[in-house]
C-alpha cells in the first residue's frame, strides 16, 4: 500500500502509532472525506488529530507555543512591532499599514483600525502566520491592522492572554492616533480561539464603557462545553479531543463544574444586548459549527445587528488548509465587506 507522506509526517509527529496504524486511521477516515467539499479535500485532513488529545498534546502544545512563521504577502503593507502598556498589562503587537490610499479611504492619515486575534487552540501560534490575510484586510479596508501577540495556557492561562489583548485593544482606543489610526473607527476580528478572544475582548470593552464598531469571528471557540460530534462534524484539523484539552489547559481541569469568571466563555454570557454588529463565518462541519450558530441565534434575539455564514462541507481552518478554494476566499471577502460596512 502507498503511504503518502502526510501520514508518515503524522507518523513521526505522534509516536504513538505506526505507518500501518496510521494507514488503518487514513482509511477509516474515507466515510467522512465523501462530506468535505470537493475543493477543501487535502492529504491534511488524514492526519491524526484525535490522538493529540493525551500527554503527546501538551507536549507538542509546547514545542509549538513560540513558532510564529511569518508568510509572503501579495499586498503592499508596512510591517512594524512595538511593545507598550496600558493599565499594568504589558503587550506586544504586530502592526500591518497599508501603503498608498485604499479606495474610499480620503485621508490615509485617519484610518480604521482592525484588532486581529490569531487562532491556535490557546495554545500555539502568532500574529505574523496570518500576514497574507492581515495584509488583504489593511489593503482592501485602507485600515491599520493591529495582532497582538498573547502568552499561550502552557505559559499562562486564562486570563493572560485575554489581558494582553485588552490592553492592545484599550491602547489603539486611547492612542491609536499614533499609528495614524481614527480611534472612533476600531473594530475587533479572530479566528478560532482567537475568534473566542475577539468576542471576550468586544463583551469587556462594552461592560466598561468604551465599545467598538464591529465584531468578526471567524469559525471562534467560544464554549467550553463543546462535545463530540457526530459524523464528519469535528472529524478534521480541530476535533472534541484536543478541543477538551485545550480548554482543561486554558481554564483548568475542573472548568466544567466551576464557576467561569467573564470572558473566558463567550458563549455562556446571558446579556448579549449592545453589543456591536457581528459576522460569524464557520464550516458545516467544523466542531465549532453549532456553538456558533447558537451563538448567532443568541446575538439576533438580543437585537444584535447578526450575520451568520455556514459553508457546506467546510471543517475548522479550511482556509488556511485551502486558500486559494472558492469558500476560502468567500470566507475573507464576507469577513472584509463586514468590516467595511461598519468602519
């Protein structure tokens, strides 16, 4: 039998299963690949996820927790870091600026500004892997985008990273005209668990006085109490397993049975009224599907100016798994006309 190399890499990357085990794996997986759409089929999704779900996980968690790989990007921006304070939280931010006036942009001296909270489980990743992306955004909006980088829960949990983010976005609404940004002009965008962050950060910023404009979720990890799923739903990249794992991590062992402070699970906030109009953007058959969908009815019935876009046969970061599929750029297209919208 060919084994492809994705499932050797797999292979060697958990150490807990042989090429003949990960072989079996790849063909039980054949009955839910027949839901993924035919574009957003990769070797990827043979790759097995579900086993990081023990001690391997935590291990790979922190081996991965400080990799932040920067991507070539098709936009003309200019890319700055800096470090700064607000309100005792130190945090550092990526700052994407686009080059020349974007259309409908008449002063590049006052621009929107857009708050980016990557995704990674909490766990893994950083601000610049989402550079091509970010980049389109700053072009196509003629907005400044700013991406945080935060502490991952195998440094510090919760709420670390959601401080981090808060005092990055507190400071673009206090100082963001440094940057040259319009500090009445700021909105809050993220994937994943950085999706969860941006809702958590958008909740605090309203609960203390000083709202944004907008809210973006792309597929976000907004409830801790996410379960399996059945068939292909939760089956690809981000499954119930690790998804346990991550949260145990974030919010400790007993976070089903405690009392969460605010913030840390977006979904269970029971006051959704005044919060600003949002887009969620997720796959049908991603595991954050329903929570999200839940969420979206919850934002509507509150009065919540809501948009909810569910992409058939789509599982957790097909875009970044297929960018250039239809889906993938109708993804960030919805996420972008959103955003213009309201900024």
């Amino acid at each position: 039998m060919h084994i492809p190399r994705v499932l050797k890499a797999g292979a060697a990357l958990t150490g807990v299963v042989g090429v003949a085990g990960l072989a079996a794996y790849a063909l039980s997986r054949r009955p839910y690949l027949r839901e993924v759409a035919p574009g957003l089929r990769s070797p990827v999704l043979y790759l097995p996820m579900h086993l990081l779900a023990d001690a391997t996980f935590a291990r790979v968690s922190r081996f991965f927790a400080s990799i932040d790989f920067s991507r070539p990007m098709r936009h003309a921006v200019d890319v700055t870091e800096f470090s700064a304070s607000f309100a005792g939280h130190a945090f550092s931010t990526r700052v994407l600026t686009p080059r020349g006036t974007a259309q409908g942009v008449a002063d590049a001296g006052s621009r929107p500004v857009v708050v980016w909270t990557h995704g990674g489980g909490h766990l893994i990743g950083g601000p610049a892997m989402y550079d091509p992306q970010n980049a389109r955004m700053a072009a196509e909006l003629g907005a400044i985008v700013v991406a945080p980088r935060y502490h991952k829960s195998t440094q510090e949990p919760f709420p670390a990273d959601h401080d981090e983010c808060y005092a990055a976005l507190r400071w673009v609404q206090e100082h963001g005209d440094k940057l040259g940004g319009d500090t009445s002009r700021i909105a809050v965008a993220g994937d994943s668990a950085g999706g969860g962050l941006a809702a958590g950060l958008v909740q605090r910023a309203f609960d203390e006085g000083h709202p944004v404009r907008a809210l973006g979720l792309v597929y976000p990890m907004l409830d801790h109490r996410t379960t399996d799923k059945s068939g292909a739903v939760g089956q690809f990249i981000w499954t119930a397993g690790p998804n346990r794992g991550a949260w145990s991590m974030y919010l400790g062992d007993d976070h089903l049975d405690v009392d969460l402070p605010p913030y840390a699970s977006p979904a269970t906030r029971s006051d959704l009224f005044g919060l600003p109009p949002t887009w969620i953007g997720v796959g049908g058959i991603d595991l954050f599907c329903d929570e999200s969908v839940a969420f979206a009815q919850a934002l509507d019935a509150a009065g919540v100016d809501t948009t909810l876009d569910v992409w058939a046969g789509a599982y957790h970061g097909f875009d970044q798994i297929k960018p250039k599929a239809p889906q993938s750029r109708e993804l960030i297209d919805a996420l972008i006309d959103h955003l213009r919208r309201h900024l």
